[in-house]
C-alpha cells in the first residue's frame, strides 16, 4: 500500500508511506511524467521512468517506511506521479498502483 499522509500547503512537511513484508526492499518512483513500461512479472506496469527511482532499502522489523516529502510550490494543475516497489525474498517483485498528486 502506498500513502501519503500530512498538511499538503507548500514548504510543509508530508509523509510518504509505503508498506511491505519486513527485510523485503523498496523503491519509490517519483515523476511529472507518467510513463508505462511492462515489467516482468508483473500485471501493473511501471508507469515511472526506472532512473527516477529511490531506493528505501530493506523494510523494518514494522514493515513500514515513512519517508519525509517537503511539498513544493509548484504551479497549479501540475501533477506528480507516485508509485513504489518491492522484491520479495523469493525475488519477485511487486509494484502498488500508481498514485497522482494533482497541485490545486
């Protein structure tokens, strides 16, 4: 599950939260383009450029990353596209669906 929690005005503070089973990796892709690409595997295409990925390293004992997101001024109507992986232990990876954060 991907989420994004927070006061969304800009220069605050938002909290990007992802879920995954403990000692899994993540990687959160982030983007003004959407881009679909087939990943193997997998019934959800990434739909971010793969260099536009970050790496949150394995999952917590919790199993939950809350990564800071200074929201920044940008102009109305400007979308940023989120989604997030995991590989499992047994190498197969998952992507969430994407998510669109739409600046109003």
């Amino acid at each position: 599950a991907l989420s994004l929690a927070g006061p969304f005005t800009p220069g605050s503070v938002a909290d990007i939260r992802f879920e995954a089973d403990p000692g899994s990796s993540a990687r959160i892709f982030l983007g003004r383009f959407a881009r679909l690409t087939a990943a193997a595997g997998s019934a959800i295409p990434l739909a971010h450029s793969a260099e536009r990925g970050v790496s949150l390293g394995s999952a917590p004992a919790s199993g939950l990353y809350s990564l800071p997101f200074t929201v920044p001024a940008l102009p109305r109507g400007t979308v940023i596209h989120l989604q997030a992986s995991r590989t499992l232990s047994s190498g197969a990876t998952e992507l969430t669906n994407p998510a669109m954060l739409i600046v109003r």
